[in-house]
C-alpha cells in the first residue's frame, strides 16, 4: 500500500493507476469503511482510501478537535485489507486558505442532520468534490449510515455531472443492532448497552409502517416518545422517501431516519423500507 | 468535426479521444473565438468547442431570448479551423430539472459585472463546472476580454482542485481598437463608431498610471466623466489587481476594467498594465 501525504504525488499516482475506487473516510476505521474497502474492490482495479478529518463540517461546538486520529492503526488494517493507495493530506493541503468557492446546496441540507449543524453539508459537499477531482476516481463508495450525506452526494454528482459512479454500502451493526460509528467509543459502558433502543425504534416503525391504516406521524411521535423516556434526546424521527423528500402516498420505496443524543454523544441510523401502494 | 447534441454520445467521444482542449462558447462566433480555438490546438491533441447559450447567467431583464444563435454558421467556421469536436446541447441536456445544487462565490462575484448581475458569475460557475464534467478536457481556453469571468473559473479551479488547465487568450480587436463581442452586434452604426471610445479610457489610464505620482482614483473617475460626456452611461471604470483585487501600493501587475452602457448596449473591455514599485 502506498502512502502518500501531497497532492503532487497523488496526482503521479494516479497517472500510473487506471480504474480507481474512491473510499472517502475521516479515519479512525472500523467494520463498516472496512466493508465499503471490500465493495470498492468488487468494483475497479484500483482501491484508494482517503483519511481526512474535514474542519469544514464541523460545528464551532462540536468534536474537531476531540476526533479520533488514528493514522498508524488505520493504515494496517488498510494495509491487511489490501488497499492500494491511503491519501491522507494534511488540512494545508487541501485548505490552504480562506475557503473562497463552496457548494451551495438545496433545502435538503438545512433539513434533518442540517438543521441542527449548519453549514454540515456544505462542508461535506466542498471537501468531497475537491477529493473526487484530486483521486479522479471511477467510482466511490459512501455508507448508507449517513443516509442524508449519501443523498446530497448523489445529488451533488448529478447536478454537476461528476463522471463517477456512487456505490452505497449497507450499514454494518453490532451484534445488538448499533449502527457502527467512530462516536460510538464516546459512549460510557452504560449508555453503549442503551444505544440499540435507537435502532430498535426504527426497527418498530418500519414494521408498523408497512399496515395499511398507518397513520405515519403517529408512529414517529411515538418513537420520540419512547426514546425521551428512556433517557435519550431525540433530534428527529423522520419517514422520507429514498431522497429524503417527504413522502408522498404514492411513494412506496421508504427509509426512516433518525437522530438522538445519549448523553454527549449524537448517534444517527436509519432504516430502508418499503410499503404497498396505498 | 463530429457534432455532438448529447451527453451518451459526448462521454463515448472522449472515452476515444484523449488529450483534449475544451473552448466553452455561447456560440455566435467571431474571431476572439477562433483565436481561443487555435491556441487550445497548441496545446492539445484534440480541440472540442462547446456552444451552449447558458440561461442560468442571463438575468430576468437581461438579452438571452435575443441572444444570437447561429449554429449552423458557428459549425462552419469550426469545421474550417479544424476543430474536431462541437458539443451543442439543448438546455433539456443541461438542466434537465430545476437546480438543486449551485457554485457558491466569493464576495468577487457581486463586484464590478457581479453588482449590476445579480447571480451571472454562480450561472458561469456552475454550468462550467458542469461543462468540465461532461467533456473532461485536460486544458480549457477562456479569452481575457471577460477578465472576471475567467478569474472566477480560475478561483473555482484551484479552490475545487479541478484537473484542468485554465489557459487565457488576448483579446481580439477590431482595427479601431474595439474589443470583439457577440454583442457588437446590437450596436447601431453611429454607436459603433462611437464604440472604441471605451477602450481609449482604458488606453489612456493604464498610460497615466504608470507616472509615480499617478492619482488612481482620479484616473478612473476622469476616465468615468469622460465617457458620460460623450453619451455613455458607466457602469465601472476600476484599476485592480490581476486577481481583481483592490490593489495595494505593492502590486505592480495591474488590470483596468472597464463596463459602460452605449445606448440599450453594454459593452465591456480591460487591459493589463504593469507599473514601478512604489
């Protein structure tokens, strides 16, 4: 596996290597990148894995600082999983000033996860396409976990025809249901054995969902409800459609997002589903 | 030369044709174009031309009905300058639904053309990056006669690391001194003979400003009054540096630029200069 920390050699780099797969990741891997390595294989010739944590998309309040950096043990599990190429630039590389052009997003953005981080997305948007035109990948793999962070990237490739194909990966769990994460380490002992009531509440209303007389925002006022009570401070409980509009009847290829804070620690999942036609 | 009107077709193409320059057009085409069009062939094995009348930067009040379009005499003309690709696609191709996601500019983009503009430079940004997408050219050709423009996509290029070369081309004159434009055309013959006076300010100023004791600000509003004298309504008429900042006592490398309505006609004109350190 190479290595490589500058742009100029990156860009040597892929001039030698056609047919790449990009896996975008802020690091501190876990099974789930692990799984979005072993997708991107089955795709190209090429996988690259770029680690970096993007000061961009974080919250004046939130983790920048606190974020797990883990380079060396990121780099042998790469490494043992086969990776091609880890491009791991430092924030002088990929801002080396004043961010000056960005992407302006839709609506969307300052929905759901956006309407309590602003500017979020903007910043995943911006740092994503500068990575997509320095790998140049074929393809990219992004996780289904962050559901709203997939659809404004698709959203992003189709709006300004990015020619690569993106690839979702299936959210890998634990064996109680928690939906991997690198926040998940920030939670006490006590709260991890909680977490899955996250994930169980979605699970819930996909299964209730799917009756005929559901009434939908019944179902996600109960989940609220239920989650408060057992201590959590939800953010949102939302059934969209697969773009993350609000559903219309006829719309039958679901997913239920949600979001909830364990004491400090925000953890969001999300479940896919689908309904007969009303 | 092959005509391409869609995007399949188009991605089939360069798949084929490798080493390309790209010169983005609104088409009706005069010299200024042709001169793009040779120099993207020294630098390029391939030539592809782009013509695409782009609604996103023309603003409410502004001439994108009456723009000219005259494809079939732009496809000649090409043809005969050897070009080997003319991608032409209809609006559907382009912006096939409403826009969801747009280029975000920096507060450059709402000076000069950008204060009487409202939106134009976000229309250019996006549908070039759009363009970059689709044709995927190693170098792109933008001629210096729209200055700003070309130092936005220039600021758009390196902020979003887009792999292309941005090479700039001289602005075409005709004999008495008027910058081309598709908009030359509007002009009536008593305007057009009028028409040189814009470019004489910029002449007289970057001649005047070279002098150590020079007033810059007085150039520029002399520059102004004389215009409006001669039947002009001013639009701006400012010396800035070549990155179309407020220059400093420093910068030696400057640019004067110039935009100035002549009768329901705006033209627009600049000329780099260089002066003594201070």
């Amino acid at each position: 596996m190479k290595l490589i920390h500058h742009i100029a050699e990156l860009r040597t780099w892929r001039e030698a290597n056609p047919h790449v797969a990009l896996v975008p990741t802020m690091g501190n891997l876990h099974e789930g990148h692990l799984h979005l390595v072993n997708l991107a294989r089955q795709h190209a010739e090429h996988v690259a894995v770029s680690i970096f944590v993007n000061p961009l998309q974080f919250g004046p309040t939130e983790d920048f600082t606190r974020y797990p950096r883990t380079l060396e043990r990121d780099a042998d599990k790469l490494r043992e999983c086969g990776v091609d190429l880890l491009f791991a630039p430092d924030v002088s590389q990929i801002l080396p000033a004043t961010p000056r052009c960005q992407i302006a997003l839709p609506a969307l953005a300052n929905q759901l996860c956006g309407a309590t981080r602003p500017g979020h997305f903007v910043g995943v948007a911006t740092i994503v396409l500068k990575l997509f035109n320095l790998v140049q990948p074929d393809i990219a793999c992004f996780g289904k976990k962050d559901y709203q962070q997939l659809s404004i990237i698709r959203m992003m490739v189709e709006d300004f025809n990015v020619p690569i194909e993106i690839i979702a990966g299936e959210t890998q769990r634990a064996a109680d249901g928690l939906a991997l994460s690198s926040r998940n380490q920030y939670l006490t002992p006590d709260e991890r054995a909680r977490a899955p009531q996250l994930f169980q509440q979605l699970q819930l209303i996909t299964h209730l969902a799917q009756q005929a007389d559901a009434n939908v925002s019944q179902l996600e006022q109960n989940a609220w409800q239920t989650l408060a009570e057992a201590g959590w401070q939800p953010d949102y409980i939302q059934i969209r459609n697969r773009h993350l509009a609000e559903p219309t009847p006829q719309d039958q290829q679901l997913v239920v997002v949600g979001a909830a804070r364990l004491g400090n620690t925000r953890l969001i999942d999300n479940l896919e589903f689908s309904r007969q036609p009303a």
